[in-house]
C-alpha cells in the first residue's frame, strides 16, 4: 500500500485531463449541431404534414414550402415573376405564401389591382408593412410614420411644386445637368473634348445623373453643391439602409445599420440648414423648388404645421423614392434602346421635327417643356419601359381586418399580408401582345394598348386629399400604382426621363456591348443585373 501511495498519480491525471476533458466534451460538442439539426428536421417535418393534412377552405392556398418562416423567400426574391405565373399554373389567380415570417396573400391580374389598391383604409395598411423598412431611412413623423390622412396631407404639399410652371423651369436645369455630367463623367467624355467614342456602365451612370437633376430641380442649388463632397458618401450609407434585408430585418447591431442612422440625421440636419437659411434671409418661394414649396404650404388641415424636421425627413423620402425609380428607369431605357438603333434614329428625327434647327447655328433648338408634350415617340419609349421594367415588383398592404377575397370564399385574417403585382399584369401575354417584346409603338394612337389604358383612366375619379385620381385601378397597365398611395411622382418622372432621353438622342448613337442584362430582383427596385448592363456610344456629329 505505501508504494501506491507514494507513486504521484497527478502527473499522470495532469497529463491525460486535457484528452480526457475532449472525449467527454466531444459528445457536447456534437451534440449541439445534433439538437439543432434534430430540430430542425422536427420543424421541417411538422411543417410539411401541416400542410399536407390541413387545408382551411376559407384560406386561399398555400405555396407548399419545406422550411417553416423562411418559406418561399428564396424563390420569390430570386424570381418573383416566375414565382407568380408558376403558382397562378397551379392555383389560380389568388393563393398564399410564406415570406420570412408573413403570409403573403397575391390577387394577380386587373382584379388583384382592385383587391389591393381600393381596399378600405380601415381593413389594409401601407404603414404596417413598410414603416419598419422606410422610417429609419427617412425619419420620422412622414410618409409611413404618420397617420395616412397625414400622409395624404404631405403628398398635397409635395404635388404643389410639381406644378407645369415648375416643370418648364425644370426642363433648362436638366439638361445643363445632364450635359455636365456627360462632359466631365470618365464613363463619357471624361473631361477630353476629342473623346468621340467609349464605353458607360449604364445604372451607374444614370445613378448619377438621377441625382444630380432631381437634387438640383426639387431641392436647389445649395443643395446640389454639397454633392460634389463627400456628402455624396451619406447619400450611398443612406441607400444601404434601403434593402430586401432591412425589409425582413429592420434593425441589426451591424455597423450598416449604424451608417444608415448616422447618414438620415446628418442629411436631414443639412436639409434643416438650408431651410433655416432661406428663412433668415427671407428667401422662401413656393414655386422655386420642393424646399420652397413645403417651406411655404406645409400647414396642416388642423393648423398644425410641419416642423423642420419633418420637412427635412419628407424631402429624404421623396427623393429616395425617386432616385431608385429614375435611375433604373433610365437604365432600362438605354439599354433596349442599345438595341434599337431604328428607333433612336427616330428619335433623334422627332427631335429635329418638334424642336427645329436654329438655321445659323445649325444646333438643335434648345429643348423645353412644351417641346416634351409633343413628342409622343419619346413618352411612350418611357412608358414602354415602364411596363417592362415596373420598379416595385410587388406592393404590399398588412390586413388589419379580416378581408374577404371577392369571387372567392377565402378571407384572409388580420395579421397576414396582401400583395399585388402590376409589373406581373404588365408584362402578360393575356393584356398585351408579344408582352416580353419592348415595342413603344404599341402605344401609338388606335392601339388596344392605349384603347384599354384610356378606358380605365376615363373612368370617373377620386380625391384623397393630394388631387384627384382614377377611381378604377383595374387597368392593366398602373406602373405608378392607385388608390391613395399612389404615386405623385409621375408628371416629374416624365419630365426627368424625357428630358435625360432627348438629351443622349441629341448627343450620341449607341448599341449594347453584350446581349440585355438580366433583372436584379434582389434589390429594392428592379435594377438591371451587372456586368452587362454596359453601352458602347459614338459622338453623334450630326
Ligand atoms: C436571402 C434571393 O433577396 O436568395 F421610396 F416617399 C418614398 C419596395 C417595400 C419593395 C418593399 C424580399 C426581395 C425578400 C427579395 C416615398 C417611388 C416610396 C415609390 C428572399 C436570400 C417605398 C421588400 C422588395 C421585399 C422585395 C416601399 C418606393 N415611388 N419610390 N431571399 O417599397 O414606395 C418611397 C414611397 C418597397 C419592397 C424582397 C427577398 C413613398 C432575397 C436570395 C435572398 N420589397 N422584397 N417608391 N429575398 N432572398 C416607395 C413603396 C415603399
């Protein structure tokens, strides 16, 4: 016995603890991946017998999905079109998916437009569904961080400087704008006179010039300036907050979170800067820009004013909303006009034909905003576009009632979400022939085309608070939505995408590098797809 004593067995514990503390750890470790991956294929199992042995009739029904939360997510973000026209195969016109946590009711088609777009204010919600998203990058207090009579209120104020006088103010601005931009970007002339050829990245070039016209027309040259300064970096911290990703998850400790607060409250301080400035100086015209405009008119129906703040935070959605949509607008056009060097010929004849020659100079005219209404080549080269390439794939609104589905014996409860898709509508077979081709003349006078959107657009109207607009909303065509959250941006869209056309018809000829970029639809708009989405221009010298 003394021996065993005496022999030190801690040497040889200290030496085996380490192998021993893993052996009996292992298991631990390996047990966490097992608990988890047991979990799951116990969430995934009971989620498809859910499906498989449950079926609510008066719930429209569901995209089968094999993971519980995420459900559909993948293959909607991926490919929402295909996504629709694959279950609308299956399904019908009206059917349900799961979406990182929502159900996502889609009406697809004219009476999906209806459904959604001319719903009762009481039973769906822009606000719940995008609120979370929108006012972080905003601000508070406006668009969807407000009552919606507000709401309604703010677009009043907004549409007071989208007026045909500021329009015609607009239209010269512009296009010093665009020509700037042309001369000094590398993608064009790159500050060299001799430069008569190159290559332009088109979304990125258009980014640009989209924001330099709508900084420049809707919030004036102070504003402007500051974009030749790193305060053009807040602007892209700011667009990183706007994503499919905040969309699901508003708020991450993560630092792009971070950038994207940091970005609204110094942009929106600028904003309040300049506003206070015109004030001191006793320079506020309601009809000089969009500052002007809310500076002077944003009185509240009940007397309550706009604070500055909120001025500041409406001036950041507006603009956020159009920076996004004109640029992949513009984007678009480029590039299927890059294959249709016929129709940039005639373009650049409706130009000589509308604006005329100045026989001295022999230079086209300058163009201005009655030119625009006379050119019914270039508008529906814009409004071809749209159709193909609707910026927002899918709307949404949060039920809030229980809403029963016309036509149908479903009801969808409060809590799930509706969505409706025009750009889905626009692009159909059913409402428009050879809908994949991009043909501007088909909205040429005596075309069913414009038979069946002017039909929709007689139908008689209503006023919501900001002017009025069509009551009936199950046009095929409504690239700018209906109802009361539709869109005031159309008229300045016009003006903005016309003008950046005639502009590039007037000073180049152009042609795709490679075929026609694919559709991003992973973004927040549907933007083209890099790299292809390139254009090799000539100098037109004619
Ligand atoms: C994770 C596929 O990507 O595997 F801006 F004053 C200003 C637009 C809101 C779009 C939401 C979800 C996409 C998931 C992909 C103003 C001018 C507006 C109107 C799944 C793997 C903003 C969110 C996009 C869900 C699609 C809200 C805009 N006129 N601008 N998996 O707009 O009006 C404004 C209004 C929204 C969305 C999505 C996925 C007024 C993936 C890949 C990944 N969507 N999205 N505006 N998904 N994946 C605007 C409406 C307002």
């Amino acid at each position: 016995m003394g021996l065993l004593r005496s022999i030190d067995f801690s040497v040889i514990t200290d030496a085996l603890a380490p192998t021993f503390a893993f052996l009996v750890a292992l298991p631990l470790i390996a047990l966490i991946p097992l608990i988890f991956f047991t979990f799951l294929t116990l969430a995934v199992v009971i989620n498809v017998l859910s499906q498989v042995l449950f079926r609510n009739p008066h719930r429209a029904p569901v995209v089968f999905h094999f993971f519980p939360w995420i459900g559909s997510a993948v293959v909607y973000g991926m490919q929402p079109y295909d996504f629709f026209e694959a279950n609308r195969k299956k399904y019908g016109d009206v059917f349900a998916f799961v979406m990182c946590g929502r159900v996502m009711t889609v009406y697809l088609g004219p009476k999906g437009h209806e459904f959604v777009f001319n719903s009762k204010l009481q039973d769906v919600s822009a606000e719940e569904a995008y609120s979370h998203l929108t006012t972080p990058v905003f601000g508070k207090g406006v668009v969807y961080d407000c009552p919606n009579h507000r709401l309604m209120e703010q677009k009043k104020f907004a549409k007071s400087a989208l007026t045909k006088e500021a329009f015609r103010s607009y239209v010269p601005i512009i296009v010093e704008e665009v020509q700037n931009y042309l001369k000094t970007s590398p993608y064009y002339y790159d500050n060299d006179p001799k430069k008569e050829t190159g290559v332009a990245d088109v979304l990125k070039g258009q980014s640009q010039i989209t924001i330099f016209t709508a900084s420049r027309t809707l919030l004036g040259q102070e504003v402007r300036n500051k974009l030749n300064t790193d305060f053009a970096d807040l602007y892209a911290d700011l667009d990183k907050g706007f994503t499919p990703i905040n969309f699901v998850f508003p708020n991450l400790p993560l630092p792009h979170y971070k950038r994207r607060d940091n970005a609204q409250r110094i942009i929106s301080r600028t904003y309040m800067d300049v506003i206070e400035k015109r004030r001191k100086e006793d320079h506020v015209d309601s009809s000089e820009d969009l500052v002007g405009a809310l500076m002077a008119n944003a009185v509240y129906r009940d007397g309550v004013r706009m604070t500055d703040q909120e001025i500041a935070n409406l001036l950041i959605g507006i603009l956020m909303g159009g920076q996004h949509t004109s640029a992949a607008t513009s984007s678009w056009y480029l590039l299927h006009l890059g294959q249709r060097p016929d129709l940039v010929e005639e373009l650049y004849q409706e130009q000589v034909r509308v604006c005329g020659i100045d026989p001295i100079t022999k230079e086209l005219n300058p163009l201005t905003y009655d030119h625009l209404q006379e050119m019914p080549l270039l508008n529906n080269t814009i409004k071809e576009t749209l159709r193909l390439h609707s910026p927002l794939h899918s709307i949404f609104r949060k039920v809030m009632n229980p809403l029963p589905v016309p036509e149908t014996k479903y009801v969808v409860p409060r809590g799930h979400y509706v969505l409706v898709a025009p750009g889905y509508t626009m692009m159909n077979e059913k409402y428009f022939k050879h809908s994949d081709h991009f043909e501007p003349k088909r909205w040429e006078d005596s075309t069913i085309e414009k038979e069946a959107a002017a039909a929709a657009a007689t139908a008689d109207s209503v006023d919501y608070g900001f002017g009025a607009v069509s009551k009936g909303v199950s046009s095929p065509y409504l690239p700018f939505g209906g109802g009361r959250h539709r869109c005031i941006g159309e008229q300045f869209a016009y003006v903005q995408l016309g003008t950046i056309l005639a502009c590039f018809v007037r000073e180049f000829k152009w042609a795709l590098i490679d075929k026609l970029p694919e559709v991003d639809y992973e973004s927040m708009i549907t933007v083209p797809k890099g790299p292809s989405d390139k254009i090799k221009w000539i100098k037109r010298n004619y």
